[in-house]
C-alpha cells in the first residue's frame, strides 16, 4: 500500500495521473526512516534533515508538513496496510508538481509515502567482501553533495562497476582524490582507539545515524573521533575500516588490495551504538 498526498492506495493504478507523472518526470528527495514496533525511531532527527534538504533544493514546503502531521499519516498507513511486523522501512518521498519554470518558480510540493518490512530487524552487524576505488567519476565538494537524493546516477554506475568485479562496495572519491565515503554509506577508519571520518562537506552524503554515531563515540571513553580529509593512501595504514548503512548497520571492511584487516574495535563501537536503541 501506498499514501499518496495523504490519500492511501492499495496499488499505484489508484494515483492520479499528475501525481505519478510528478513522480515519474521530476527528481524525488527521499527520507527513510527505521520504525520499530510503530515507533518512528529517531524521527525528529530525519524530519529536521528532510525539512533541511527542502530548503537546499529550494522546494516548496507546504505549511500543513508539520513532524506531527508526517508522523501520523505514516501511521496511518502502517495501521492501513494491516502489518503486524516489528520493523520496517518507512520511505517519505518529496516531489516538485511541475519543473520550475519563470511563470511558475515555486511549484507545489507532492509528498508519498512507502514501507518495506524488515524480518531481520536492525543494525545487524555484517563483514564485507573486498572492496575497491571507483575512479571513474568523482563527487564534487559542498553542501548539495550531501543530500542522498542528488548524485542517483553517480551510485548507479559505482554500483555496476563493484557488480561486474566481484566487490559488494567501493570507495567513493571527490574531485581532489580524497576519500568521502563507500557506496553504501558513512566511512570510519581505526588506528587503535581512534577514529577518523571524511568531512561531510568534502561530498559525502550527511545521515542521522553519522551524526548518532559521531556522538555516541565522543561520549565514550574507549575512543576519541575526529573528522578529516583522507587520503587513498591512508587506507592500508589502518588497523579496521568500518561502514555505517543508515538503518541496515555497521559493515566491517575485511580486505582491500593486499590489507586484510581485524573487526575487533568496530564490535565494541556496534555494542556501543546499539545501547543508543534501548
């Protein structure tokens, strides 16, 4: 099932022409959103970012998109669909009615809805295969390279390149061959207890569960965190390489080119991580 402008749908044959066409033609912001046992798990932080995200892409915000107000037709739909599964993923998806045009530069804003089930729960903790750079194409810097919504096209193509050579991610650089990021999310290198992270501004992509884990470790006293540029060359020299996948989990790096390394630390900061849930 689907809620499309808050109306729900059994199937997409229901949506009005204008809306899928909406859908279909104009690029789609996307804000997904972990729910456990009908609770919208850190949602005030997810509607802050996608509220944040509107204003980057200069969309129309339409004054009845209130926290409260997504939250509850995303219950609405949970309820509707008849689901009685202690977690799923809940998609809310933003759309321009129309491209911007000189007559009209601030069309009206078309919001749906989506859920997925998930029977394994969250943050499960998952080792990787080898991983490798795309050096294909590069993310530029700044603020627009943040959003996960705006550079589609760029993780399409990384994610045929890692297919088509045995890899289950890849390195993501920017324009000046720094490491921002892996194709499936946030990257985290350990030389003993410390921590280091690419900078989101450097073009990785901002989520709410970065900054949760960002916090949780500076509140420990096992680790210190920093954020820095880092360099391809830096890689190998790490004791542990970890990915944190919003709402999915933390995935251990196990080798990359001739570096096969430990998971030990990335255990202890996924304990960690999971006590922020309880």
């Amino acid at each position: 099932m689907y809620s499309y402008q808050s109306i729900i749908v059994p199937t997409l044959a229901e949506v009005s022409e204008e809306q899928l066409r909406a859908f279909t033609c104009q690029p789609v912001l996307t804000e997904t959103v972990a729910l456990r046992k009908n609770s919208l798990l850190f949602w005030e932080e997810h509607y802050l970012r996608l509220m944040a995200s509107m204003r980057i892409l200069r969309m129309k915000i339409p004054l009845n998109f209130t926290m409260e107000y997504l939250e509850e037709k995303a219950n609405e739909l949970i309820e509707a669909s008849g689901a009685n599964h202690s977690y799923a993923l809940v998609s809310f998806n933003v759309v321009r009615e129309t491209a911007p045009t000189l007559k009209n530069p601030l069309p009206e804003s078309f919001l749906s809805i989506s859920y997925q089930t998930r029977e394994e729960g969250f943050f499960c903790k998952n080792d990787l295969l080898p991983i490798e750079l795309y050096k294909d194409h590069f993310l530029s810097e700044g603020l627009y390279s943040s959003l996960s919504s705006v550079n589609s096209h760029f993780y399409s193509m990384a994610w045929v390149f890692a297919h088509e050579n045995g890899y289950q991610d890849a390195f993501i650089l920017n324009e000046n061959k720094e490491v921002v990021e892996t194709l499936r999310g946030s990257l985290f290198l350990v030389n003993k207890n410390h921590i280091t992270t690419p900078p989101v501004y450097k073009g990785g992509r901002k989520g709410v569960y970065r900054n949760l884990l960002f916090s949780t470790i500076e509140k420990s006293d096992k680790f210190t965190i920093e954020e820095k540029s880092i360099s391809p060359f830096s890689l190998q020299k790490s004791d542990e390489i970890f990915v944190l996948e919003d709402t999915l989990g933390i995935h251990s790096i196990s080798k990359y080119r001739k570096k096969h390394f430990s998971n030990s630390q990335a255990q202890t900061i996924f304990r960690l991580l999971l006590e922020e849930f309880n």
